[in-house]
C-alpha cells in the first residue's frame, strides 16, 4: 500500500507586499514529501527555498494553492508538534546552558520534569553532545552548537524535521563531519527532513530527492529522485553516479538561470 | 635563593605586571585627578583674591603675594572653596561628629553629621527607584505588547521629561501633603511624620527615574530577532510564554543600564524635591541652608557627598549585574 504524503503542496502561490510592489515569492509549486524521505531544495538566492519550508512551518502563508502537512493545514500540524525546526543560526538561547535550551520546547510543551531530564539525555546522545549539557553555548565550537540545535529540534519527537540551510555558516570540514552525522541521525530516527542548502554536494550527498529552484519567481524547476544507498560514506561524492546526480542538479540550476542575462 | 612563596609573589613577572598596571590604568587616572585638582586651586585663588584685595584695603594691610595666595586658599566663605578645606568639611562633617545625638531625653540623628543628611535622601531615592523602575519595566511591557500603548504612552513619557522637575516638585509635595489618606495614616498613627515627609521625595524621585527603565526596557523586550521569534512560533508558544522565556531574559542586560542611569537620576530627583519643601533634613536640605548663610564650603561638601551616594549607588547595581549576568551565563 503506498503510504499518503507527509506534506503534500499543490498550486502553491506566496506573493509578498513589499514596499516596492508585490514580490512573488513562489509560484505554482507542486511536490509531494513521502514519510522518510530526505529532501534537499537548492537553488540561488531569493529562489524561494526557505519560503516554502517557512510555509511547511506555517511561519508564513500562502496566498495560493493548498499545503498540507501530515494531512493537516501547517498551522494544525504545528500545533500537533509535526516539525521540529532548524535555523541558520544555531539560535541557543545564550542564558540558557545546553539542557537548558534543550528543554525551551518541552517546557513551553508542558513536558513533566522527570520526562524533560529523560529526553534531554537522550537527544544529546543522538547529537554525540554528552558531558557538554551543563555549558553555557559561548563554550561549545559552532558545529556543536549547531548540534545542539539539531537536539532541541528532536526533542519533543516530531516526525518531520526542517533545516534552514543549518550548516551554511561552517567551514568545509566541519560540514563533512556533521553530515556524516546527520545521516546516521536520519537512519536511527526515520525523520522525514527537509533541507535547505547552496551546496551540490550537501544536497546529493545527503538527499533522496533533490528539488532545484529558480528566482524571479520562486519555482520548482526540477525534481530528481536519488538512487544513491541509503548506506553513504563520505568519498561516494567520487563515484560516477554521485557526479552525474550533481551534474543534472547543476544543469537545473543553469537552467533556472539562463533567461537572468 | 630557595624556591617559596615570596619569589613567586615579587618576582620579575610579577612587578612587570604591577608596573604595567600602574602606567596602564593608574598612572593616567592620578595625572587626570591631579591636573582637575591643580586647576581647581588655580580658579581658587583668582576667584578669591577679588575678596583678599578688598580686606587689605580695607583694612589697609601689607601683604605679600605668597600671603595673599596662602589667604585665598583659606578663607571662611569663599566663592569657589579649596580641594582641602572641602575636604576638611568632609572629614569634620561625617568622621568628625557623632552620627547620633541626645536631645530631651532621646536618642536622635544629628543633623550635623553629613551621613545623617546623606541617610535621609538615600531612603526616598531608593524607594523611588524602586516605584519607577517598577512603573518602567509596567509601561515597556505594555508598549511591546500593545499598539495602542506603544502609540500613546510612549510620547507622554518622553513629554514627561520635558517638564522642568523644579516646576513640578511643588506641585507635588503641596498636592501629597495634603492627601487625606496620607494625613489619616499619620493621625491614626500608622506612619511618622518622617514617613509623611518620605512620601513626595520618592514620588517626584521616581518621576525621573522610571523614565530610563522605560526606554531601556523597551529596547530590550525588542531585542530578540526574527529567528528567536520564529523559534518560539515554531513552537506555538503563547505570548506569555515568548514574554518569560525569550523576551524577559533578553532585556536583562538592557534593564541594568537604565538602572544605572535611572538610580543616579532618582538621586537628582530626591535632592531636588528636597529644595522646595522646606525640609530639615536631607542633603538638599544641606544645599539648600548652605547657600542661604553663604556657606559655600558646606554646599560643596554636601555635592561631593550626593556625588559619592550616586557613585556607590551605580557601583552597587554594577556588582549586582555582574552576578546576575554570570549566572546567566555571560562570558567573563
């Protein structure tokens, strides 16, 4: 039996009123997210990207089309605790220590003290964080940081996990490393995720479906299925089958582009 | 030489640390005090010597020069008293007078003692510290919250502090004396007089210290950004929880810097609604007399003192921020 979408988007329209006119954001985007699935969108800036994971979030609106997620309208996904979200910026609450900051969601969510501690503890481990839940976030380097924001995302044990181009302000080497991680973390939770990123490689690296966007106006213009093992090492990225999924997310890109000059 | 204590306390390193906080941070501040101190002297003797000349002819005295500068430095109403005789003031008037004294029978405060005065404007100004910024931290969460209040409350604060104090502090003190509820207190007996006399002190104290907080407070209810916003959105955290968890801690930074400068002018405010309401005590009280007898070296010494209470204020609230913001995890 094929399983409904998670989150399933169908003529989505987000025009912006700005000061200089309405800007539309997205146009006409169609996609369908199946439970499990790991999902890259890519593209340049203004494409749109992280407006459509703000509207899987509900943080922004539509003005056309229908989004649902979980079979729900974003706003009611979010309040059923669907996603767990994770910013560009680590965002740690700098007065906060690590559980701390860990537990804002379960605190606001209502979770009992025992339940906090227990959960805290275990999505530290997941996040390979243990020993560092007393440090204040100035005292952790910025992939553990960003790490522990994965944590706090995980927490309250929603199946969809967004990331907003969570890795984008970290070196190349540290980048490596945590998406070795996340796929591991990917593999242990069965999450479904979507990500934001400027990078062919994270995107074919990570994902199971990549979909490429273009600017002007916000637009899906290519959707590709990965055949990629679900078992990843890093030196994949050598393989010819890794390089030819990039070299068609590249043309996609060129593509969305060409009608820019 | 054996290795001990003593060569790791005054060795080389050690005194090569000692010099360089000595030129670093001493050195300029003794040759800042100096320099305020050597021109302070030098406006002495000039402004004084118009009164030194008028005696000697007058009187029709001989004096040297070194007589006539050593006559201006000491003279028992001067127009711009000397460094030391405002510090003998000083010393005479806090360490040099009993700070309690017998009358009819009762143990008193001497009102010769600058610390009684200096006890007497601290209470008021602490009180009315606490009622502004009370007030303050009350009106920033409402102009966060409300469009409405932002709109409105916002330029009568900033109206309010156009409004010379001077002006106002009697209308105060006349309309508060005379508040039935105040004066049934005192007659019922549940507050003294002294407490009566409190009352518009910290009222007209408080109308200059709130304003601070307010700005202050604002600032920081509003200094989380998009994205730590997004995340309690992402949450569906109500707007009490954003309050307490995002915003409230956000401020706390904000919140101790207006109160430094918030205390210092609940300082101002209490010395000058001591000047118009006839009271005994109080360093405006102090400024006030002093200026009505000519006594020019009290009314200095009484300003060195409201200067030394505002500075041990600001140093207070500055320990308590740093224990606060440490254990809130702000790097030291």
């Amino acid at each position: 039996m094929h399983d409904a979408p998670v989150i399933e988007a169908q003529n989505l329209d987000l025009t912006f009123q700005t000061a200089d006119g309405p800007v539309q954001a997205l146009r006409d985007v169609n996609l369908e997210i199946g439970k499990g699935e790991f999902v890259s969108f890519i593209g340049p800036s203004g494409c749109g990207k992280t407006t459509f994971l703000r509207v899987i979030a509900a943080l922004e609106h539509p003005t056309g089309g229908t989004i649902t997620v979980n079979g729900m309208t974003p706003d009611e996904a979010r309040k059923s605790r669907a996603y767990g979200y994770v910013f560009q910026a680590a965002g740690l609450y700098p007065w906060r220590t690590i559980e701390k900051n860990i537990k804002l969601p379960l605190e606001i969510m209502g979770f009992e003290a025992a339940e906090q501690e227990r959960r805290v503890k275990n999505v530290l481990q997941l996040v390979d964080l243990e020993g560092f839940g007393k440090k204040f976030p100035w005292q952790l380097s910025g992939g553990m940081q960003q790490r522990a924001s994965i944590a706090r995302a995980l927490a309250f044990d929603a199946d969809i996990l967004l990331m907003d181009e969570p890795f984008g302000a970290l070196d190349e080497i540290v980048r490596d490393h945590l998406n070795e991680q996340l796929l591991k973390l990917w593999a242990r939770t069965e999450k479904t995720i979507g990500f934001v990123t400027h990078s062919i490689p994270e995107a074919v690296y990570l994902s199971t479906k990549i979909v490429v966007m273009s600017p002007r106006p916000g637009r899906i213009t290519d959707v590709i299925e990965s055949d990629l093992p679900k078992e990843r090492p890093l030196d994949i990225r050598d393989t010819p089958e890794f390089l030819a999924i990039a070299h068609r997310v590249r043309e996609g890109l060129r593509a969305g582009h060409a009608y820019d000059d | 030489m054996t290795d001990g204590v003593a060569p790791a306390m005054f060795g080389p390193k050690s005194a090569a640390r000692w010099v360089g906080a000595v030129s670093g941070a001493v050195l300029p501040v003794m040759a800042v005090v100096a320099a305020i101190v050597a021109i302070w002297y030098g406006g002495s003797v000039m402004m004084n010597r118009a009164w030194t000349l008028d005696q000697i002819e007058r009187r029709g005295l001989e004096m040297t020069t070194m007589e006539i500068v050593a006559d201006t430095m000491n003279q028992e109403r001067p127009v711009l008293p000397t460094p030391h005789q405002v510090f003998n003031e000083l010393w005479d008037t806090t360490v040099g007078e009993p700070i309690m004294r017998e009358r009819r029978g009762e143990l008193q405060g001497n009102p010769r003692n600058l610390f009684f005065h200096a006890y007497h404007t601290l209470w008021p100004t602490i009180l009315g510290f606490a009622i502004g910024s009370f007030l303050g931290i009350l009106l920033a969460v409402g102009i966060v919250h409300s469009r409405a209040m932002d709109m409105s409350v916002m330029p009568w604060a900033i109206a309010s502090q156009t409004i010379p104090i001077l002006a106002i502090a009697p209308i105060i003190v006349v309309v508060v004396s005379n508040l039935p509820a105040l004066n049934n207190a005192v007659d019922q007996g549940w507050i003294s007089d002294d407490t009566k006399l409190l009352v518009p002190k910290a009222l007209i104290s408080s109308y200059l210290s709130f304003f601070p907080v307010v700005v202050g407070m604002v600032a920081g209810l509003r200094s989380p950004n998009a994205s730590d916003l997004d995340l309690m959105r992402t949450y569906s955290a109500s707007r009490g929880q954003t309050f307490w968890k995002l915003r409230l801690p956000a401020s706390v930074p904000f919140l101790f810097t207006s109160f430094k400068v918030s205390i210092a002018a609940a300082l101002v405010g209490t010395i000058v609604a001591e000047l118009p309401t006839g009271a005994r005590f109080g360093l405006g009280a102090r400024l006030l007399t002093g200026s009505y007898y000519g006594q020019t070296i009290q009314i200095w010494s009484a300003l060195f003192m409201a200067a030394i209470c505002a500075a041990a204020l600001v140093i207070l609230l500055g320990a308590l921020e740093r224990v606060v913001l440490k254990r809130m995890g702000v790097r030291t």
